[in-house]
C-alpha cells in the first residue's frame, strides 16, 4: 500500500483498487482508520484523539488531491505524494 504522507508519526496510506466509498488510511502506532475522502468521516476503526484532530486538519487542506489520487489508484496508476502537516 503506497504511502502518500508522514507528518506526527501518521502515516497516510492509500490501496490500488481499493472499494468505494473512497478513502485513504490512517496509521499512528498501533491504531488503523479509514476516513472517507468526501465526508472525513471515520468509515472504520480509531485512531488517539490528537492523531484523529491532524488527520482531519491534514485531509481538509488536501482533499482534491486525496481524490486526485484516488482517481489514480483506481485506475492502477502511480499515486503522489501529498506534503504533510507542518
């Protein structure tokens, strides 16, 4: 699974041809979420309460190019890389 940012210790991950709806993924130690491109929303499991708050403020500000590169991994193709939260 292509890493598309690290910022905090989160890895942001993303799947060729993952299921809809599209998404990406979430890693800060030992905790995995799926969070919904579109709505932010958590599609399954939990990331720590400070590591949720960057994820979301990461997403926010990146959201067309998290769609960009799901329209890539759909269609198999080499995914970018996204800069990380500062």
């Amino acid at each position: 699974m292509p890493e598309i940012s690290r910022f905090f210790g989160i890895i942001i991950r993303m799947y060729f041809g993952d299921h809809n709806p599209p998404h990406f993924h979430a890693i800060y130690q030992d905790s995995t979420a799926e969070y919904d491109i579109n709505t932010l929303k958590i599609i399954r499991g939990q990331l720590p309460a400070r590591a949720h708050a960057l994820v979301l403020e990461w997403a926010f500000i990146h959201r067309d190019e998290l769609l960009e590169d799901w329209k890539l991994a759909s269609e198999m193709k080499e995914i970018k890389k996204i800069e990380p939260l500062i």
